[in-house]
C-alpha cells in the first residue's frame, strides 16, 4: 500500500498561490477597466463611491507588491484625483488591522504606505509585531560556600573530692571535719572563629515609572431632526456639525478636525466671530456624507477613532430616522413598526438633505 504524504505543511503554499492567482486576476481586470484610456479613467475613478476607492487602493498595493514599481503605483493613486490619497492609505490600513483582514493584504497596504513615506502608530506597531524579541542569557549566581562554627572541647572531669580516714581508737573528743580538697578550676574556653562574611544580595532595581498615556477620545453623532438647525420634511442642509469636548464638558479650542471623504482639516474655533458657533466646534458642510476624526494637526493622521458614516444625501439608517422624529413627517403618532414598512417600501422619507452632530469627548 502507498504511503499517503502529510497534506498540512503544503497547505499556506497552495493558499498563497490561489490567493496571489485570483488577486492578480481581479487586478488586471480592474486596471484594464480603470486605466484605459488615461483621461476617461481618471473620470471614471473620480466618481467613485468611498468603498470602491478603497477597493481601488487596495488593487494597486497588491500590484506593487508584486512588481515594487512606484512610478506606476503613484500614478494609478493619482488617477483618483483626491486631495489626500496618503492619509486615505492610512485610515485603510488601520482598519484592516482592526478588523483582522487577511495577512497578505495588510502587508501590501504597508509596503505600499513605506514606499510612499506614510507613517501611523498602527503601522509602526504592525512592523514591531514582525520583529520577534531577543532574549537575555540568564547569568550564574554567586553562591557564597557555607562556614562551619567549630565546637570548644570541654575539659576532662576532676577528681572527687575524698575525706581523710578516722583513727580507729575511740575518743571522747569529736574528730574534726573531714577537709575538702578544692578542684582544679576548668580552663577558659578557647576562642571561636568570627564567622566570615556572606556576599549580600544585589538590590533589585526599580522600575521606572511608566509613562502617562495619551488623551483618549470618545464619540458619538445623533441625526439632527426636522424643526431643528434648519431641518424640516421637505428639505435641509448636508451639514456635519461637530463639537470637541474636554473631560468635564468644555469646548476646547484649537483642536484640528479631519473629514476623510472630502480630505478636508478644520480647527476647531475657526468660526469664533459667529455667536451660533461655540469655541470648541467646527462645520463639514456641502457634503454628500462624512466620516470624521481628532487629527494630530493641519494635515496629520488621526489620533481619535474615525466615526461610522454619516450621509447626507442618501437616507440615514432607519433607527437614527426613528430617533430624530422623521416617522412624525409620515404620520403623526405612526408606530415605529409602521414607519419602518413605509421606509423599507420607500412611500416615505423623501427627504434628500440631512445634518448631523457629532461630539468627540477627551477622557483625561
């Protein structure tokens, strides 16, 4: 009978080849169609939805895995005609850490964002996460060898003391005390050894304080409701109004915001001689949707977590229509089982402009 081989140590070979097969086919259907010819493709990709750009990006970072031809990475990126395709890099990668994307397309996206000189926390900890620690030989301890304490021998005994014997004739006068013959006194006790000094243990060190870490940001967007900053039934404006908050609930100023889709930097402030806005707050408005984030300055990567989508143009999800009080705009007192029917069949919820607040708290 033939021996079957062991099919497990073949098995990530023949993953990586399916993977690498299928990859580069998807790729070379999607550059043909995108890339050809230059001034239409650049029209093409330009409209794409933000999903499809990220799906763009993806292709050509496994392109350039392949091939490590920049010139050609750089000007398929430049095809999507954003002001910021790094930054768009960077938000990607971080998410498919995030999210646990398979390991031969979060390696494309970093080579690709080395290439071009992007650089993020997450992309500094996934490339200490490939570099495995070195370890310490453990050195031998001196171990001081055992003293012995010797014992002092005690003196041989003494002789008894004996009494002189009585004469054997009788008297009247009584025999006198027998006399006591004094014992030789014990010698002193010879000296003993000073017991000889043990090396003492080293003192442990320390450690050293660990560093305070950096100020955290919590978020949260509500869908601004009809009667509200300009909302109604009928229309409204594609506003992203947000307000950056200290710990105890101030507005702070100066604080730069960041809109992913757009690319667009806002610092916070920025509108100081408006009463209607405060010190701590900025606008993202004409837009179309919006994903928002706490940048580290004008142009900088973001420090915060990115918001989920909000869009301003297509209808929110049906639980922030509920929340915000658009089932009022279809019937008043509808139940939220009713509404939910009329906006899945679309017989309501015609509106095409909607707002949102978003509030990015810092936890210390």
């Amino acid at each position: 009978m033939t021996e079957t081989q062991p099919k497990g140590p073949r098995r990530p070979w023949v993953t990586l080849i399916v993977l690498g097969l299928v990859l580069g086919g998807v790729l070379g259907l999607q550059l043909s169609r995108w890339l050809q010819p230059p001034g239409q493709a650049k029209q093409e990709l330009a409209g794409l939805s933000a999903e499809e750009k990220e799906e763009y990006i993806l292709l050509v970072a496994v392109g350039y895995a392949a091939d490590q031809d920049l010139a050609r990475a750089r000007a398929q990126l430049d095809l999507l005609d954003v002001p910021n395709v790094e930054q768009w890099l960077a938000v990607l990668i971080d998410r498919a850490l995030a999210e646990g994307h398979p390991p031969a397309e979060v390696q494309a996206l970093v080579e690709l964002a080395q290439a071009l000189g992007v650089q993020s926390q997450a992309i500094v900890a996934y490339l200490v996460s490939l570099t495995p620690p070195a370890t310490a030989t453990p050195q031998p301890s001196d171990t001081p060898p055992p003293t012995s304490t010797p014992t002092a021998t005690a003196p041989p005994p003494t002789e008894t003391p004996t009494s002189e014997p009585a004469t054997a004739e009788p008297s009247d006068t009584p025999s006198p005390e027998p006399t006591m013959v004094p014992t030789e006194t014990a010698p002193p006790p010879t000296d003993t050894p000073a017991p000889q000094p043990t090396n003492s243990p080293a003192p442990t060190r320390t450690p050293a304080p660990t560093a305070t870490p950096a100020p955290k940001w919590a978020w949260t967007a509500s869908l601004v409701g009809p009667g509200i900053d300009g909302q109604s039934c009928n229309d409204g404006l594609k506003l992203v109004r947000v307000t950056v908050l200290d710990a105890a609930g101030g507005q702070i100023q100066g604080v730069w915001v960041h809109e992913q889709y757009s690319g667009q930097y806002q610092v916070s402030g920025h509108k100081g001689d408006d009463p209607y806005w405060g010190p701590g707050e900025v606008e993202f408005s004409g837009l179309d949707g919006a994903r928002v984030c706490i940048a580290t300055g004008d142009g900088g990567s973001c420090e915060s977590d990115l918001t989920r989508d909000l869009p301003c143009h297509d209808p929110p999800p049906f639980e922030d229509l509920w929340a915000a009080g658009y089932c009022e705009c279809c019937e008043a007192g509808i139940s939220k089982e009713s509404c939910q029917e009329l906006f899945e069949t679309g017989r309501c919820l015609g509106v095409s402009h909607y707002a949102w607040r978003v509030e990015f708290k810092r936890s210390q």
